[in-house]
C-alpha cells in the first residue's frame, strides 16, 4: 500500500511538473503581452509589374491597381483607335449582302493613309501614357496604403496606451476626468 502511494504521489508531482505552471513563489512579474496591430488587407502593388502590364494589356495595369473605369477606358479607346487604323489602310469593304470582302485592286487614297499615320501616332501616345499611368496609380494605392495604416498606428497609439493609473488620479481630482482621458 505504500509503493501504491509513493508511486501516486511521484506520478501526481510528474503532471504537475509537466503543466508549466508559472511558480507562486517567484519574485519576477511576467512581461506584459505587447499588442501589435498587423495590417491583413490588400497588399501593396508593384508598379514596375503595373507599368508593365499596361505595356503588352492596354489599361492593364490600371485593372491590376484596382482601377476598372480607368483601365476599361484605356482598353476601349485604344482598341478603338486600332481598329479604326488598320481599317482605314486595309483592302476590306463591307457589304450588307456579302459581308467583309478583300479588294485587292482597291488603292489607299493618300488622306485615309494621312488619317491612319495620325490615329497611329494618337495610339502610340495614349499608350506611353497609359503605362506612365499605370505606374502613377500603383504608387497612388500604395500611398493610400501607407497612410491607411499610418492612420490606424496613431490611433492604436493614441487609444491604446492609457495610464489606468493617472485616469485613478483624475477621477479622484474631479469626477468623470478620468473617463474623459482614457
């Protein structure tokens, strides 16, 4: 009976041993638990990937940075100056009967080949804008980003590190000071 104890008693002292319960007798305190605040939205966009998709995908970048109306507008006015281009200098006529049709005895008159050589140019400089946009807007969301989160570090700042203790002594001086302060 009293192996059976000793044997309880050496097995009780192992699981309590085994716990890691923090000894009463200790004279240090335990550091207090730093709160950190981590940013878990949208994260940050690369404008050398933004500019660089607006490259080969008109408005692309503009997409990428979350800039839909922008990017659709750099889509469609490109490819609309595109198209008509390519049209204005091609041998197809269209046909309500026949549809599309290859003339290719047909000459390009001198002022369509003007007009396409203008609308080319218009098209080559909306698109060297349209990539410089694109790194602009990147920079721009990463700008909101940083002053989101710049925003919310002075506001954890500002209302998370009250003194219980000198809201104790303005409550005491005048009532209701204390609340005011935290």
């Amino acid at each position: 009976m009293k192996r059976k104890s000793l044997f309880i008693l050496m097995l009780t002292a192992l699981l309590f041993m085994s716990l890691n319960l923090p000894v009463l007798s200790s004279a240090e305190e335990p550091e207090p638990e730093v709160k950190t605040k981590i940013y878990t939205g949208e994260p940050k966009k690369d404008p050398i990937l933004a500019s660089s998709i607006s490259w080969y995908i008109p408005g692309g970048g503009q997409f990428y940075s979350g800039k839909y109306l922008k990017g659709s507008i750099f889509l469609i006015t490109e490819a609309g100056l595109f198209v008509t281009a390519l049209g204005l200098v091609s041998n197809y006529s269209y046909d309500i009967g026949n549809g599309f049709l290859v003339d290719a005895k047909r000459d390009v008159s001198l002022k369509d080949k003007q007009l396409a050589w203008g609308l080319g140019t218009l098209l080559l400089g909306i698109h060297v804008y349209n990539i410089v946009d694109a790194y602009k807007t990147a920079k721009n969301f990463n700008h909101s980003i940083d002053s989101e989160l710049q925003k919310n570090q002075l506001q954890y700042m500002y209302s998370e590190r009250k003194d219980p203790f000198i809201a104790g002594l303005l409550s005491w001086k005048m009532p209701g000071l204390g609340q005011i302060y935290t």
